[in-house]
C-alpha cells in the first residue's frame, strides 16, 4: 500500500498496545450503589450498600462517588472501630455537600457511615477494601497483604461473598491479543 511504511505501522501497533494496557487500567470513578440514590436508609438487608461493594473491586487511586441532599445527611469516613459502633462523635473525614467524591490512596479497607443522627444503626453504613496493586515499583519494603473483602466485612455484616477475577482474565485476554498484533505486524510487514 503507498503511503503506508513498516515504521508508522509499527509506530501506530504501539500506541494500540499502550491504550490497551493502559486504559484498562485507569482509576475510575464509582457511584456508591450504582445509582444516584443508594446512600439512604436500606430498606432490606439485601439492600445493604455492603452487598454492592462486595461484589464490586476497588484499586488504588479509583474513587468512590455519593450523590445525596447535603442539607439532610452527609458522609463520615470513620475508623473500623467507629464503624463497628456507628459512632459519628469523632470522624476521620466528613463530607456534606451532597456530591462527595473520596479517592482511595491505599489498599485496605476504607470505612464509612452515615452522619445522619440514627441512620447507621439502621444500616446506612459501607466498608470497601481496596486490592493491593499488582507491579508496583519496588521501594525496597514489602507492602503488607490487603485484608480479604470477607475478613473486612466478617465481623458487621457476615459472610462475603468473594469477588470474582474477570476483570483479571479480560486484562490479561486483551495484552495477548496486543502482543498477538505487534508480533504478527513484524512478522507480515505491509
């Protein structure tokens, strides 16, 4: 084909990879119950915010979003502790403008109440463990293991259910495909 050489075809399978790799792995941003009115009062057990992130994955650097009326309830990112006990007294972070948004800097498990008076002994509360990020740039430490999202939510909520790893197997379908691509655009150059 004219105008086309080995060089920018090559160039061109390159930046596909690096999207690959990289778009997959982006923080994301993660509404709080998957709708814009989860943080309430469950109506069911079954209804628990906990329910949500049990079944959902949380990675370093992906943030969590609330959507609530700031004039009438707000967010507290407690201690496990405090959690435990739906004791608002003395918060870590408190948020009340309605559109919270509370990005998740490190693995392990993350806390939350509501700052509502009574609202967390009926059940508005959520705990969200964050997975230890894979291929990390060694500082010479071994980072400490993330608690499992089952041992996290044992002792309030019972037992969890565990996540599942298709996001793993996607990640690891689509660098083969990518590797497949370059590798076949080097052996059959246009």
């Amino acid at each position: 084909m004219a105008g086309y050489s080995k060089t920018s075809t090559t160039t061109s399978a390159s930046l596909l990879i690096l999207f690959l790799l990289f778009g997959f792995s982006m923080a994301k941003e993660m509404l709080v119950g998957g709708k814009t009115d989860a943080w309430r009062v469950p109506a069911s057990e079954s209804d628990s915010l906990n329910q949500w992130a049990e079944k959902s994955r949380f990675q370093v650097g992906d943030y969590l979003v609330w959507k609530y009326d700031g004039g009438k309830d707000s967010v507290l990112q407690v201690s496990r502790e405090d959690y435990g006990n739906c004791s608002i007294s003395n918060p870590i972070k408190e948020y009340n403008d309605g559109t919270t948004k509370v990005k998740l800097e490190h693995p392990g498990p993350f806390y939350f109440i509501s700052g509502a008076k009574g609202h967390c002994e009926k059940g508005q509360k959520l705990v969200v463990v964050v997975l230890t990020p894979r291929g990390g740039r060694f500082t010479g430490i071994a980072p400490s293991p993330s608690p499992s999202p089952s041992s996290a939510f044992a002792e309030f909520e019972g037992p969890a259910v565990a996540p599942t790893s298709s996001a793993t197997a996607l990640n690891g379908g689509i660098l083969m495909m990518a590797m497949g691509v370059v590798a076949a655009m080097w052996v059959f150059p246009m």
